[in-house]
C-alpha cells in the first residue's frame, strides 16, 4: 500500500483534499477479506501467512487453532449484538498477547502462528482471560446454573455447557504443502480434542501435539496398538455424529484386508448411520461375508438406508444360518417400505425366535392388522421395550381406516407399566384419544398418575390433559402446575396454552423462583384470552420482567408483549 500525498494528487484530482493510497490487486484482495468486526487478517491473508511462516518458516514456529465451544447456542439465546461482543473481546485479547501472526477464519475460529516458546503463555492468558470475562457474557441465572437451558422448534428443552475455548496446536512436523492441508489437519485435530482431551480450565480444552504423538483420527483407527474398543468408539461416532467427512476412512476400513473384523463391524454401522446411498454398493458386498457379525451390521445398514432396491438381497438372509443375521434382516424388510414382503414376513411371524421382529417390520409396512394388535403387542412386557415403543409411536401416527377398538387397551392398567412405557403412552395420547374416546372411569384411572413417584411421568401427564381438554383435565393440570419439579411445573405452564381461559393462573407464575417456569409463564400468556381491562396490568407485569435476571424470560416477555398487542388490534 502506497500513500499519495494530496499535494501530488490535485495534479490528478483537482479537488483532492485528504491523502490517498494507491493499492495492488493482492491488497484490495486481502481487504475484501478481512473481517469487519474484529478487522483482522480473513482467509487470504490468512493462506499467505501460513506458506510463509509456518509451511516455509522456521522450524521454531508454531500454529494453533481455536473456536469456542457452545458459541452457537450462546448466539441463538443472547442475539447477535451479545455473540459480537463475545468475538471482539476475544480477538482484541487474542492481538493484544500475540507475538506473532493473528487471523480470523471467520464466526468463532481464528488462527494463530507464533514461535513454540511463546504458546503457554499465549493459551493460558487468554484462556483464563476468558474464564472470567463468561460472568459479563452470561445473565446471572444462567451463570450461576453453569449452563443455558432454550427449548427448541419441537418445544422441547435442551442444555447447552457454558463457552469454552477449544484450541489445537502442532508444528510443521507432517511436511505440509499447502494451507488447506493445514486447515484440514487442524480441523481433525478439534474433533479429537473435544472427544478425550478434559478441560485445562471450565469448558476450555488446549491439545499440542508432540513429535512421534498419534492425533489424526485415521492414524488413531488404523494404529493396532491402540485398544480395539478405543479404535470402535472413534469409528461409531462418527456415524452418530453424522461426520460426512470421514466417509472415505470408513470406506477404506472395509476395503482394507488386514482390517480388524470387529473395526469392519463398527464401519458398516457408522456408513448405516450417515445413509448415504453411494456406499449402499460397497456394504452390499458384505452380505455374503462369511463373518455372521458382518453379514448383520451390512444388512442393517441397508435397512437404515431404506433402500427398496435391495430389498431382495436383503430378503435372502431371512434364511441366514444365523440367528442375528436372521433377526437384522427381518427389521430391515420393514424399513425398506416394501409391501410385497408382507407374505414372507407373516410367515416369520409363526416362527417364536422371529415373532417379535417380524411384527415390527409389519407394522412398519403398516399391515392393517397387525396394525390392529398393536396395543396388545406394546403391553406385552416379554416384547423388548425398544420394539415396543417403535411400534406404539408408528400406530399413534397411523391414519389407515382400521378397527381402532384395541386402543383402549393401551390405557388400562397403566400405572403397572414400566415409567418407559407409560411416559411414552402419554406422550402419544393426544393423536391416539383423537380415534377412540375413554370413559369417566378409565380417565380417573388415568388421572390418579398426578401423584406418581416419577417426575417424568407426571411431567407426560401435562400431553395427556391437553389430549383430553375438559373441566376435569382443566383443574388435574392445575394441580400439576404446583409440583415440587420445576421441570414438571414449566411443562404444566406451557399445557395452558391449550386452555387459554385460564390467564389469570399462568398469571401466578410470573414470580416463580424457576427461571425455567417464569419462562414458561411468560412464553405462553400470548395464547391465552385475555380481556382487554387486563391488558394494562398483564402488559406491565411483562413490562417489569424485561428486566428478569434470566436473558430468556425477558427475551420472551418483549415476544409476549408485542404478540399480545397486535392480537388485541
């Protein structure tokens, strides 16, 4: 960048009267990059830095990556005026303390490259910096909880840990050739942190790799020194973590002779998780293995995927000479959604060690008459409660034209039931009671679990009252609403949505110790009808808890007031 004093400028510009500065492409590039909020380095400057100082660097200088952790979940809560304020206090300490080169990625990642000698005390002042700057970012409620509780679309709640940091290091010690091979490696690195790194400090976690150290997630698979457990439970969580982008180790797992057959195993269960329909040749070539352990995991594979097309391969190891085999490929006929295995599956049926799963799998074909049994089926306890409960949330969802009668079933002797299943009979009550109607006595029946020993079933038993609706339901809710749980007493609060005459008690849990159940309160009192006399006084009690100690109560209270006011235009 090169400055043109205005002097020299008004024999170009007449009116010229500030300095200029004349830029190469290069520099208007790296501007274009750079982030406006913390107006540090962005991605191009960023590469540059890393060929030069770090990939044909000294041999002193190290890199270090971090994000922070649970940040997304901070923004979604607080707003993004708060999660700005987050990112500046972080990048000005991190320019502030840094020796050396200081980039910002973008949203919560930056990038760092300094000498080795220097990274201790780097990580430990800004860590501890932000340790105690998380009593500034966080509302006292959710501070002192240590933690954000948010509901999400589904209405139900979710935690979320307070920020951390999590940050990687390592020397040029793999000959590196390009930043994205840089980048690549250190975003390998983050995952492997947060998987069995503990913190340094709260929430943070800091992991320098040393020479000759095993970190790469594909070097900890293959490495046959590790424990085989270990080595499973990296490769399995990556199909429950839904990471796309280790689908090629997996793949090469399978491919590889010498794979451990246990470590095959787990492959064919994570690429059964991430469903992706170009592996579906390659865990087809399993079916006919001669290990019965990786004939199932390859066959439920193929049923996760759904994949109709091989639903004839999949048909031929119903015949398997293994009983798990056998068991896994009768689940998957169900899943592939194909009818024309109804004839086959029934015959299954009469078999006693495949009647449990064939009657699964038909249920998910949605046969019309097993569809009828099953209420029988889920109060049977020698079926395991995992079918049961898969069966049971199918038929609630069911709209076929079929004898509904058998429900009734499902709501007598409920209280003997195990706390699994009568939670998730509660839960499923209001699409089920929408085709049957219960009398006075199976209700009362029904009704007396109010007073159960588990909070979760008196907290199901809000679903059941919004279910049911009536005066009844009305003054058990009521009741409900004034539990010792405060998880139960919010679910109670936000059932009234469902009777929304019933202002003037939502009104007594403004002042709730619970932030959770003011929250609640808050959150639902737009639903309710509200005279317009009450207005003014119901406005200002949500006026006066914009100032709740809990960021989420008053978030929602402002909601609440402008929801309200428009509804009464």
């Amino acid at each position: 960048m090169r400055k043109i004093p205005k002097e020299k400028l008004k024999s170009i510009v007449e009116d010229a009267k500030e300095d200029m500065y004349l830029l190469t492409p290069k520099e208007i590039e790296f501007l274009k990059c750079r982030s406006p909020l913390t107006d540090l380095p962005g991605n191009a400057e960023i590469k540059e830095a890393i060929m030069k100082h770090f990939i044909n660097g000294s041999d002193e200088n190290i890199i270090a990556y971090f994000d922070l952790n649970n940040f997304k979940a901070y923004n979604d809560t607080y707003g993004f005026v708060k999660g700005d304020i987050v990112i500046k206090t972080v990048s000005e300490k991190f320019t502030q303390i840094n020796r050396g080169f200081s980039g910002h990625i973008g949203g919560d990642d930056f990038v760092a490259i300094m000498k080795e000698k220097d990274f201790d005390e780097f990580w430990q002042e800004l860590i501890y910096f932000f340790e105690k700057k998380l009593c500034e970012f966080y509302d006292t409620v959710d501070y002192e909880r240590g933690c954000i509780v948010s509901f999400n679309r589904q209405g139900e709640r979710e935690i979320f840990p307070l920020m951390g940091i999590t940050m990687v290091a390592f020397k040029n010690l793999r000959a590196f050739s390009t930043p994205e091979g840089v980048g690549e490696y250190a975003s390998a690195l983050k995952k492997i942190a947060k998987l069995k790194t503990k913190p340094v400090v709260g929430n943070s976690i800091v992991f320098k790799t040393e020479p000759g150290q095993i970190t790469p997630l594909k070097e900890i698979i293959f490495d046959e020194k590790i424990p085989i457990n270990i080595r499973r439970g990296v490769v399995e969580a990556l199909g429950e973590l839904k990471d796309f982008s280790y689908e090629n180790i997996l793949i090469e797992i399978l491919k590889k002779p010498s794979a451990n057959l246990f470590l095959k195993k787990s492959a064919l269960y994570s690429l059964g998780k991430l469903r992706e329909r170009k592996t579906a040749t390659i865990i087809l070539g399993f079916l006919k293995h001669a290990s019965p352990h990786l004939r199932m995991r390859a066959v439920e594979a193929l049923g996760e995927m759904g994949l109709a097309e091989y639903g004839e391969q999949i048909a031929e190891l119903v015949e398997d000479g293994n009983f798990f085999v056998k068991e896994a490929a009768v689940i998957a006929l169900g899943k592939v959604s194909q009818k024309k295995f109804i004839p086959l599956l029934k015959q299954k049926l009469e078999e006693k060690n495949f009647k449990n799963a064939s009657f699964l799998s038909l249920v998910m074909l949605e046969d019309r008459e097993i569809l009828e049994n099953v209420p029988i089926f889920v109060k049977d306890d020698t079926v395991p409660m995992e079918y049961r409960i898969r069966a049971l949330r199918i038929y609630a969802e069911a709209e076929l034209p079929i004898n509904w009668s058998n429900a009734r079933i499902l709501f007598n002797g409920l209280k003997s039931q195990r706390v699994d299943m009568i939670v998730e009979i509660l839960k499923n009550s209001k699409k089920i009671l929408k085709k049957i109607n219960l009398n006075e006595e199976e209700l009362c029946e029904i009704f007396y679990l109010r007073k159960h020993l588990s909070w979760r079933v008196r907290r199901a038993m809000c679903d059941f009252c919004a279910a049911v609706r009536g005066e009844v339901a009305e003054k058990i809710l009521e009741s409900i609403a004034e539990d010792r749980s405060s998880s139960v007493r919010e679910k109670a609060i936000s059932t009234f949505k469902f009777f929304p005459e019933k202002y003037r008690f939502v009104l007594r849990f403004f002042n709730d110790p619970d932030a959770n159940v003011r929250n609640s309160a808050v959150s639902c009192i737009k639903y309710m009808e509200i005279p317009k006399e009450k207005l003014p006084s119901i406005i200002e009690k949500l006026r006066i808890l914009l100032k709740d100690p809990s960021q989420q109560v008053a978030k929602n209270s402002a909601v609440s007031i402008i929801h309200i006011l428009r509804k009464s235009r």
